[in-house]
C-alpha cells in the first residue's frame, strides 16, 4: 500500500478553506477558497507525474490516471469559479449568508474530489449523494421564490437518481459477494476489475441500466435532465460554474467507472445501446429547447445538456480515440462554461436581468465583458481554436471509424440545430441594438443589479479560462501522455 499526501491535499485544502470561511473575515475566506481550488489543480498535475509507475492505493481511496485527469479539472475549473466569487461576493451587499455560502462552496468541492478518489464504488455512491446535500442549499442561497423551487426540483429529481443509483450499487456488490468477495473488498473498483470474469451476468445487466439511469440523471442526461436548467439558472453564478462545469462530468465519471466492469461482464453491446440511447435523447432535448429559450442562463443549462450528450455519445463509441476525446471534451467544457456562467453572472449584474430580450448591445455598452462572453459562446459552439473543436472532431472520427456513421449524422445534425440557436441568441446579445433603459428583473440572480460598474479585475480569471481552452485546442503538451493513460484505465480497467 503506498501513500502520498497529494492524494489527501485535494480533501484536506477545501476542508481547510471551509474552516477559513467559518472563523475570517469574507474576502479572506474568498480568496482561502481560491487557493484551495488551486490546490486541487496543483495536487491533480503532482498525481499525474506520479502515477505514471502505478496507481497509488490508500485504503479506500485510490489515484490513477483517470483520478489525476479528473483532479485537474475540478480544480481548473473550481479555479476559474472562486476567483470569479471573489468579485461576485464583492459586487453584492453584504449579507449574513455569505459565510454559509463560502463554506458549503468548498464542501462541495472536498465532495467532488472525494468523488474522483475513491476506490471503493459505495464511498462514490456518497460522494456523489453528498455533492446533492451541499448543492441543494447553494441553489437555493438567495431565498427567492424561484431559487427555492429549483431547490426542491433538484433535490427531488436527483435524489430519485441517486437512488436508482444505489440500487444499481447494491447489485454490483451482491455479483462480487456472490464472486467470493467479502466486505468493503466487494465494492472497490481494484478488485472487481481483477474478478469481472465471475460477476453474474444477470445482476451486472441489471446494475448497468441503474447506474446509467441513476448517475445519469445527475449528469443531466435525458430523461432524467427535468432539474438541470432550474438549478443552473437559480444558483449564483459560480456555483452553475461548478455544477455545469464539473458536477455534471464527476457523475458521468461513475458511469465510466462501471462502464470498465460492466463492459468486461457483458460485451461492449449493452452500455453502448444504453449511452447512445441517452446521448440522441439529450441531444434531441437541448436543441429543441435552445430554439425556443429566451433566458441566456437557461440557455448555458441547456448547452450542458448538449455536451453530455456529447460525452455519451463518444463514451458508446468507445476506442481509444473516442475516449480521449471524451476527456478532453470534459476538461474543454468545464473551462467553457466556467467562463460562460461566470460572465453571465456579470452580465445579470450589470443588466439587471437574465432574460434575452432584456439584454442588447452588450459590445457597445460592455466591451470587455461581451468579449469574454462572446468568446466563451463561440468555445461551445466548437469553433476553433478552442479544444472542443478538437474534440468532437476527435468522436466523429472515431464514430466514423466504428461503423456508427448513422449515430454520427443524427448526432451532429442535432448538434447543427443547438449550434444554430445559441449563435442567433448570443449574436442578439453582443450585436443588437443597446437597450438605453436596463430592465430590473424581479427573478435575476443580483438583487443589485443594475447599480453595480464591472471591474477589470472580475474580467481576469474569465481570460485566463478563455486562454487555457484555446492553448488545449492547439496543442495538448504533457496533457496528451495523462490524456492517453486515463483512457487506458478505462478501456482496460489498469
């Protein structure tokens, strides 16, 4: 058994800055929590190099490749979102909430971390159910009576998941125990990779369509995706940073986790249909609903569910291209729609509403604001030369490749619509004519709004976002070996 601290600082850093947050003064705590995000990242690059000669095992945690990819987007993207609360909580009154926000911000973090290093699939299970517990009061941190329904709904819609979730678990370990394993030796990943020969067939079949229903439904996949846009569009901005940015692919990270048992029990037939059957559907939903959408923070919630359709998609392909694509489209999205959330969050701010039709000529009004915005638009959108390019190019091929050429051309044709949307809707923001009368809108996520003048430093961690999706799109430098590496541990369970 071999142990590092860096694969405790991505636990013990966020719990730190909690701490901070509960004892010190608000901007000390705001920028304890930066430097705990950034620590995740940094404890995420450290595991990299170093489980290049092995995973590291430490009782119930466990890092590989996989584990340190996924450590460096949480604390990418958790970057980009507190840096951006710093300037979020600074632009608002304050209030006696802040703390408790501050606090439940880094317990969401530890939890999403926790997540992606355990070996043991049931502390998963928790990690996840704890990311549900923690998020459910930040979605609702404004009391409103919007912010509070989409409180509920997630909290409803999520918990029905996890527990779909749980009974997928449960038959997992009932195959291992039924395998001859004992104990919490039953669900870690390490050994059902190693005994998948002797897990009954049956049971693995059952829990494979659980857990995609079940962890599915907190990745915002159809048909389970009802809570995504309320949640997203209610929470402070940098809180939807983090659950579109990162939340969304740590519970897909499970279905990837399974994904490597189930495929070694039954084939690579099952899940494929099951992940393709979610992934035409969520593709199929988010364009529909783009078309028609008139908040632009519902319209960001429903860009996510578009890009884990994505996910899906390249994850049913399978290989080792559409794998790393896979990968790289999580890390490319994350750093997006950390950007996207964020500047909306400022454009509410400065607005005074969410609504489109409320928001015109923000080039001409805002311009710092509407480049980083626009830029972070056209990143979701997959233009060059940001890395979602590279990557959904990288899952056609692959589909292509695997004789999924019909999954392929629905899939993109889908994408074409959603993509069509989201340029006419942004263009209108960027390009339409100014509104000289910024309309207050009772339900916007600032209850200042429209008195507050942005400053160049709340620009800055948007720019830095922008410049790391656009540097991963030209060239992956010692990201592409760890890229390459996680997508063995998946295919091959090693």
């Amino acid at each position: 058994m071999t142990r590092t601290p860096a694969l405790y600082l991505p636990l013990a850093a966020p719990v730190a800055a909690a701490v901070i947050s509960a004892l010190l003064g608000r901007r000390t705590a705001a920028w304890a929590g930066v430097g705990a995000a950034a620590s995740v990242l940094a404890a995420g690059a450290w595991l990299a190099g170093t489980v290049r000669g092995g995973p590291i095992v430490a009782g119930l945690l466990r890092a590989d490749a996989l584990t340190a990819f996924m450590l460096i987007v949480v604390g990418a993207v958790a970057t980009i979102a507190c840096w951006a609360g710093v300037h979020h909580l600074a632009d608002e009154a304050a209030a006696a909430t802040d703390r408790r926000y501050l606090i439940l911000v880094q317990l969401f973090i530890t939890a999403m971390s926790l997540a992606v290093l355990a070996d043991n699939l049931g502390l998963l299970w928790v990690a996840v159910e704890a990311t549900t517990i923690v998020t459910a009061f930040l979605v609702g941190h404004r009391r409103s009576r919007a912010s509070v329904e989409a409180a509920w709904k997630y909290v409803v819609l999520c918990s029905v998941g996890i527990a779909i979730a749980f009974l997928g678990t449960a038959c997992v370990y009932a195959a291992a125990v039924a395998a001859g394993a004992h104990g919490s030796a039953a669900l870690n990943w390490t050994n059902l990779t190693g005994q998948a020969a002797d897990l009954d067939p049956d049971l693995m079949r059952l829990a494979a369509g659980l857990l995609v229903l079940g962890f599915g439904t907190k990745a915002g996949l159809a048909p389970m995706h009802a809570w995504l846009p309320d949640a997203h569009s209610q929470a402070p901005a940098p809180v939807s940073a983090l659950m579109s940015g990162v939340l969304l692919s740590v519970a897909f990270y499970a279905i990837l986790r399974y994904k490597t048992i189930t495929d070694a029990v039954l084939g690579h037939g099952y899940t494929r249909t099951l992940l393709l059957v979610a992934a035409l559907a969520s593709l199929a939903v988010a364009a529909a609903l783009l078309l028609a959408q008139r908040d632009y923070k519902r319209m960001l919630a429903y860009s996510s569910i578009e890009h884990m359709g994505l996910v899906a998609l390249g994850t049913a392909i399978g290989g080792r291209l559409a794998i790393t694509a896979v990968l790289l489209h999580v890390l490319g999205h994350g750093l997006s729609k950390a950007v996207a959330f964020c500047g909306a969050g400022q454009l509410v701010t400065a607005t005074g509403s969410s609504r489109l039709a409320a928001v015109r000529g923000l080039a001409a009004r805002y311009p710092a604001l509407a480049a980083s915005f626009g830029l972070a638009l056209l990143a979701l959108l997959g233009l060059p030369p940001f890395s979602l390019f590279a990557s959904e190019l990288g899952i056609a091929r692959a589909g292509l490749a695997a004789g999924q050429g019909w999954v392929i051309a629905a899939a993109f044709a889908l994408v074409l619509v959603a993509f069509a949307a989201v340029a006419r809707h942004g263009g209108r923001i960027l390009l339409g004519p100014p509104d000289p009368t910024p309309t207050i809108d009772p339900a916007a996520s600032a209850p200042t709004a429209g008195a507050i003048r942005l400053r160049p430093a709340a620009i800055t961690p948007l720019v830095i976002g922008l410049v790391a999706a656009a540097a991963l799109g030209i060239s992956l430098g010692p990201l592409q070996e760890l890229l390459q590496a996680a997508a063995t541990t998946i295919l091959l369970g090693r």
